[in-house]
C-alpha cells in the first residue's frame, strides 16, 4: 500500500508534537519561531497534498480511504489553518507562556478532521471525531483570565460528549444490524430491498441527531452560540469554520458510503432539519447586537444551507456543498479576521465597536463587507454560486419549497449583514486613529478577499474540483 | 444448568447496575453519586464478564472503576465546601425536571420498542481469542485510529494540566 | 433465556438515565458521571453485540476499548474546565453560569 498518502496527517501530527517541544523547551515564553515552524510546516503539507491530489488509495480493508473527497476536505482543513494562524498573531500574544500549546493544539484539532474526512470505518470517524472534539474543548477555554471562556468550555464539552454519547448509541446499533463497521461492508449489508429493520432505523435516528448537534442544527443547536462567544476570537473562526466542514465530511461519509440504501428514511428528516435550521439561525441572528454572536447565529444559518445541498442527495447538491464548505472558509475567516483585529484594538466585539471603521481602516471595512455580502449569497460573490448549486440540487431532487425558504431567508439575512456594513460606513466615529493591521494578518485578509471575488467571478475550477471530489450514493 | 447461572447472574448485574445508576441521578449529594458511581462501573464490568469479554471487564474496572472514579472523587472533594446534603441538587426549573424525565422514558421505550421488534439472528463462526484478536485489530487495520487515540490521550494530559494549572501558575 | 435483547434492553434503560441526569441536574460533574452512564450503555451494546451477532471477530470489543479510551480523556479534560470554572466562579452549577445568554 502507497503509506505516503498517509503523510499529511503524520506530517501534522507531528508537527504538533515537535512544536509542543519547542515550546517546553524555550521557557517561559514561547520562541517566535513557533508561529513560523507552524505556518510554514502547514503550507509545505497544503502544497503536498494539491500536488498529490489525484492519487488515491483506500487503506487497511477499508477503513481508512485517500480519496479526492478526503483530499479536497485535507485542502480544506489546512487553509482554514492556515489562515486562522496567519490573523491571530495579535490576538494570540494574550495566551502568553502557553502560546505554544495553543498552536499544538490546532494542530492536532487538524490532524483529527483530517482522519474524519478520511475515515471508511465508523471505529476511525468517531477516534478522529473526538480528537478534533476535545482539542476544541481546551482551546475554547483557553483564556484562562476570562470567565466566559471557561463556560464556553464547559458548555462545549457537555453538548459534545453528550452528543458523542447518543452518535455512538446509534452507532451501535447500526453495528448490530450490519455485523461490521466499515462503510463499505455496512452498505452491502442493509442494502437488502427488504424494509429497513426498526433497529437501524433507531440507529440512523441517533445518528442524525448526534450529527446535527455537531454541525450546530436547530433544535440542536442550545448553547452554540454561547461556546462562539464565549471563546477566543481564533478559536471560533476555526470552530465555526473547519469544525463545522469537517462535521459535514463524516456526515457525508456516514449517510452516503454507509446508508445510501437508506436514503427514503433520512432524506425528508435532513430536509426539515435544514430549513427549521435556516429559519431559526437567520431569525435569532437578527436580532443580534454583537458581532461576535451575529456571527455565531450567521454560521448556523449557513449549516443550514449545507445541509439542503445533503437533502437533495444529488450530484448538483452533493458538489454545491463541498463547493459552499470551501468558499465559506474564505468568507468566514475574512470576516471574523476583521473581527480578531478589531477586539485587539478596541477590546469590545459589540456592534459599536465598528462605528467608523470605515474611515479608520478602509481596508478592514471592504474586506468585511465583501466578506459579509458573500454570506449573505449576492452576487457576484463567492456565495451566489454556492448558493445556486445548493438551490438548484434541491429543486432537482424536488424540493421547490426548501429552495423557496432558503432563497427568502438568505435575503433576510442581507439585513443584519448589513447592519454591520452600516455600522461601519455611517455610524458614528468616536475613535479615529487608524488600526494598526500585522502583515500576516494582511496577507490573510487579501487571500480571504482575493479568493471570495475569485470564486464568485469565476466559479469554473473550484467547481469542477468539488464535483470530482462529491460523494455520491 | 450453567444457562440459569448465567440468566440470574445477568439478572442480578442488571438489576445492580440500573439501580446504582439510578442512585446517580436521584441523589441528592454528590459523594453519594460519585459511590453509586463506582458501583455502576462495577457493574457493568460484571455484565462483561458474562458476555466472555474478561479483558474488556478488567479494562473497565481499572479504567472506569479505577482511574475515572478517583479522578471523579478527586473533583468532588476539590470543589466541595458547601453542606454536602445539598451539593447535587436537581436543576432549578420543575420545567426541566419533568421534561427531562418524560423524554427519559419516552426515549426508553422507543429506543426498546426498536430492540424488541427487531428479529435478531444470532451470528456465527468461530470466536478468536479475544486479547490476541484485539492486537491483531489495533496495530493492524485500526492502526490510525489507535495513534489518533495515543495523540487524543496526549493532549488530553497537556489540556488537563494547562486548564487546570491557571493563570498564574508556575 | 438471556439473549442479545436483554443486555441492548438493559443499555438502553442505563442510556436513557444518563440522559436523564444531562438534562435534569444542574452540578457540572453530576453531569459529566450522567454522559459517563451513556457511555458506558454504549459499550455494554458493543460488547453484547460482538458476543451474540458478530462472534467471528472482536470489532465491538475494539470499539469499546476506543470509547473507554476517550472517555477517560474526556473526563480528565472536563474536570480541569470544572476546576478553571470554579477558580473564578465558586460553583459548579451550570444554572448559575449565565454571563452568556440567549
């Protein structure tokens, strides 16, 4: 078997343990050469896996796969990385001696949802699963000083041990009713014409449920919002980011390679799933005053979104969610970059804290509004041709009216997107020096903007990769 | 004779378990939990054991019986200052409580509804050794797994360790 | 006779009190022994299952062995958060924790 397919998540791993060395060894603080040896190790493993993105191999009987759908989630995963390492310099200096666990950390959070994205074995999903889970509880209580920190710690790993408990529940039942746990062997083994027994059917219920607390779905949603505010900055762009494609990448797994025989029993539940979760996020996100939070509701929105694109089970839908996961990297931590780099300067995340962006920091502000346009889908952004593909799947595979309600509430949800724009063109400016923005950080922000007006503009290559890479069932 | 060995010892195990795990929740102070706890664990390593599955049975009681109740333990006696009758009061909202009890049992019964309507075949073959199956497993086919589970314990310690530390611990 | 039913009836009893005890107890670490009770329904699931339907291997007993694993991570990272909660707070209830609301 070719092991060096396997080398982007050894690499990773490993550079999360030779970078908690480096910090051990270079007591109290941590050597700034932490930051680069992680920057860059994570550029060298993104360049590796583009270059060896058409190879593919499927690993140990199963159940572990290199496939494109794993390779384009790896991509995915390591520039969302890359980029929340790149804006939260600034931010990050507050973590002080533990500065270089907390890049250790993210690291091995990325280590775990690249064995998520690869897993053809429900025993690899759930181990990568709650390597990627845990790291997140420690980081989401990584601002030791900060009481709301601590909770947003706490309040995460309840919900997802919790969660865990009723995916594996479910787990195990679908293991007593297929006698295996590789994907493969469970398809072949349930996809018998007969009905499904009631025992699978239980399966397949826990299962959906532990997944769409994970993706953070209305009404499984409690308390996600709290664990987005309540965390560092940078630990919620990539919560709210990489954790949420790489929830979407073992759910498309599970129900696709594992339960595609089953797909008349889920299909109806994702669908309401989807649009109670696209209603609920955009209707609560209104009504939001904090950035931070509004954020936080937004994201649950767009999970919404993502799961049309699984409802409608088809090409056009499988692809415009692989499609949406990566353009909402770009989105999303372009804005919340902006967010980062305005708590820094004025210590607030409230929708005040914005007043007069727009003549303080042009730069900030247009990025941020293209960002925030592109999440709300108009065009000609990067969201506009995701939500298109989405939209489209889901009036192909009959689902006019999720089409509907997701086309009327992405316009709701242009007006609290805008009210962040408004904040920062004409609300009034009581600060006006100028914010002072670190060249990483610089060079993240271009990359966010560069890439949302590029996909919007030309959405051809991205999407002919995301429809090699769609699992289909 | 040795089936209705088996059946009473299930019984008896079954019986232990649910009620410590029951004691867990009712009551009302939390080293009488964190006891009930242990004897919960205890419990279904029993059950294990009357499943063939001895490793898994010592696993869990140095595991869960051992380690995780001290740490438990540990906790409790950390944090615990107040009168211990009222250190583990159920949630402040009756709302809460009755809604959580309802769709405790309404979840039993659907959940058991589905076991008992479905018809189980007893599978077949020949059973391998448990111990030398389970290192077959680990270090061959689940090999990734198993080193995502190494890292996981890892950075569970250095989490630990860091949160529990503080601000200004040296 | 005792069959693969009785031991995923008894799981599911020992599941739905641990859920129980999520939802109605508010003591952070009477709620982490709840999701322990879960868990460990779980595993009794996995480790009947592998002795009744699926003798030929040891892929449940695997799984429980991964659970067990990552449930003592779980808790050992729970209990710090708990103690860090507790430094600043002095109390463990989640009911009192509201500085984040709805």
């Amino acid at each position: 078997m070719p092991y060096g397919l396997l080398a982007p998540e050894i690499a990773v791993t490993s550079l999360g343990l030779v970078v908690l060395g480096v910090g051990l060894l270079s007591r109290p603080r941590p050597h700034p050469a932490v930051r680069v040896l992680a920057v860059s190790g994570l550029a060298l493993v993104l360049c590796w896996v583009a270059l060896t993105f058409t190879r593919q191999a499927s690993f140990f009987g199963g159940v572990y796969q290199v496939d494109s759908f794993a390779s384009f989630f790896r991509l995915l995963f390591l520039s969302a990385a890359l980029l929340v390492l790149l804006m939260s310099g600034r931010y990050a200096a507050r973590f002080g001696p533990r500065l270089a666990e907390w890049y250790a950390f993210l690291l091995f959070a990325t280590a775990g949802m690249m064995v998520m994205a690869g897993s053809g074995d429900l025993i690899a999903l759930y181990v990568g699963l709650e390597l990627m889970t845990v790291s997140f509880y420690v980081l989401s209580g990584y601002l030791l000083a900060d009481a709301r920190s601590a909770e947003a710690g706490l309040k995460y790993l309840v919900l997802g041990a919790l969660s865990s408990a009723v995916m594996l529940f479910g787990m195990s039942l679908v293991f007593a009713t297929a006698r295996s746990t590789v994907f493969t062997a469970i398809a072949a083994a349930v996809a018998a014409p007969a009905p499904s027994p009631p025992a699978l059917l239980a399966g397949i219920a826990l299962l959906a449920a532990g997944f769409a607390f994970k993706v953070a779905a209305v009404p499984f949603h409690m308390w996600a919002p709290d664990i987005y505010q309540g965390a560092p900055t940078p630990v919620t762009a990539y919560l709210a980011v990489a954790s949420k494609a790489a929830a979407f990448a073992a759910l498309l797994r599970v129900f696709l390679a594992a339960l595609p025989g089953q797909l008349p029993d889920w299909q109806p539940v994702v669908a309401l799933l989807a649009a109670v979760t696209i209603v609920a996020g955009n209707l609560i996100a209104l009504a939001q005053t904090d950035v931070k939070r509004l954020l936080a509701y937004s994201s649950i929105a767009q999970a919404g979104y993502l799961l049309v694109g699984l409802s409608a089970a088809n090409p056009y839908g499988l692809r415009g969610v692989l499609f949406y996961a990566m353009l909402y990297v770009f989105a999303n931590v372009g804005a919340f970059a902006v967010l980062t780099l305005v708590e820094v300067d004025t210590g607030g995340t409230g929708l005040d804290s914005f007043n007069g962006l727009g003549q303080r920091a042009p730069m900030l502000a247009m990025v941020m509004t293209v960002c925030l346009l592109s999440l709300a889908g108009i065009p000609p952004l990067a969201g506009f041709a995701g939500k298109f593909y989405l939209f489209a799947g889901a009036v192909q595979a009959g689902y006019l009216w999720l089409a509907f309600v997701g086309l009327l509430m992405s316009m709701v949800s242009v007006y609290y997107y805008l009210s962040v724009a408004k904040a920062m063109y004409i609300g009034p400016a009581e600060r006006t020096a100028p914010v002072t923005v670190p060249s990483p950080a610089r060079l993240c922000l271009w990359v966010c903007l560069a890439a949302t007006l590029a996909i919007g503009i030309y959405p051809g290559p991205l999407s002919a990769l995301a429809q090699v890479s769609a699992l289909l069932p | 004779m040795t089936l209705t060995l088996h059946d009473a010892t299930f019984a008896l195990l079954a019986l232990l378990t649910l009620g410590a795990a029951l004691g867990v929740v009712l009551a009302r102070n939390i080293v009488h939990s964190a006891f009930l706890l242990v004897l919960t664990f205890l419990g279904v390593a029993g059950l294990f054991l009357t499943l063939d599955a001895g490793f898994l049975g010592l696993v869990q009681v140095l595991v869960y019986g051992g380690a995780i109740s001290v740490l438990v333990v540990f906790a409790v006696m950390l944090l615990m200052s107040e009168q211990a009758g009222q250190t583990n009061p159920p949630g402040a909202s009756r709302f809460t409580r009755w809604a959580g009890g309802v769709g405790a049992v309404a979840l039993a019964l659907a959940l058991g509804a589905a076991v008992c309507t479905t018809a189980w075949e007893p599978g077949s073959g020949p059973r391998p050794e448990a111990v030398a199956e389970l290192a077959r497993l680990m270090l061959g086919d689940y090999v990734v797994p198993f080193e995502a589970a190494a890292v996981l314990l890892l950075l569970a310690v250095v989490g630990a360790i860091i949160l529990a530390k503080g601000e200004d611990g040296r | 006779m005792i069959g693969i039913s009785h031991y995923l009836l008894v799981a599911t009893a020992l599941f739905a009190i641990g859920a129980f005890g999520v939802v109605a107890k508010r003591n952070a670490i009477a709620i982490l022994m709840s999701i322990e009770l879960m868990l460990n329904a779980v595993n009794i699931n996995f480790v009947a299952i592998d002795r009744y339907l699926a003798p030929g291997g040891a892929l449940g007993q695997l799984f429980a062995v991964f659970v067990i694993a990552v449930a003592a991570a779980e808790v050992s990272v729970g209990l710090a958060l708990v103690i860090s909660i507790y430094r600043q707070r002095r109390s463990v209830n989640l009911d009192d924790f509201n500085l984040l609301k709805w």
